[in-house]
C-alpha cells in the first residue's frame, strides 16, 4: 500500500458519508473534510514485513445548539448536542468494516473545544457559525 491510497481510502469513505441520502438524518449539515495526512509506520520487530499507515484526519463539524423558544422567538441556546459527532464517529467505524484493505482501525477521535461558544454575544447579536474540529487518527493495513 502507498501513501496515496491509504489516504485516498480514507477520502473515499468520507466522501461516502458526505454523499450517502440519509447524512442529514443523522450527521446534519454535515462535514467538511480540512485535512488528510498519512504516514508509514514499521514495527520495530519486523521493519520489513509488518508496516501500516497511520491517517491523521482533520473535520469542521457544525455545533448544533438546543432549539430556545423562551424569548417568542426560536434562537439557539447551549447546551449544544453533540449527536452528530458521535453518530459521524460510528458511521466512520462501520464504513471501515467494508473499506477494501485488510485492516482499518479508528484509533484516536478528538473534538475541540471542550465547550462550544454560545450562540450570541453578550450584546444579543450572533456568534457567527461555530464548529467542532475533529482530529481522527485510523490505522490501515
């Protein structure tokens, strides 16, 4: 395996997700892909033979905010959900199963920030668009 088909492998199942009729059921708004990296790492025992590629992803996964209608109108008040991460993580992990490599493995899921920005700024004009940034860290072999 080379380096650009390991992160072509993982291009290709994000852009399955992306495309897939039913994403904004469960990812709604979906994704943006910032990055994809891979790099060769060896085992140490056997340099020669048993060798995978490490992929380092990066995503913008939008926040989605709890839907407020305490003010007569429907405004976006934290917390936010965090639904379409997890559901985006899981169907990353089942798409692997079906990748045509031997072995592809979600090993590291980071979301940043720990907390979202709120929706509005003290002075009640909006936030701008926030977004969760995802680093994704999966094995291949």
């Amino acid at each position: 395996m080379t380096r650009d088909r390991a992160e072509a492998t993982v291009r290709v199942i994000l852009e399955t997700i992306d495309g897939h009729k039913w994403r904004d059921l469960h990812v709604p708004h979906g994704f943006a892909v910032d990055d994809i990296a891979a790099a060769e790492k060896t085992n140490p025992f056997a340099p020669n033979v048993l060798s995978h590629w490490r992929v380092t992803t990066r995503l913008d996964v939008p926040v989605l905010y709890t839907p407020d209608p305490s003010h007569g109108i429907l405004r976006a008040a934290l917390p936010a959900h965090r639904d379409n991460l997890d559901a985006l993580r899981t169907w990353i992990i089942a798409s692997a199963r079906a990748a045509p490599v031997r072995r592809f493995e979600l090993t590291d899921w980071r979301v940043s920030p720990d907390e979202p920005p709120a929706p509005y700024l003290p002075t009640g004009e909006p936030n701008g668009l926030a977004n969760w940034s995802v680093g994704a860290v999966t094995n291949i072999v």
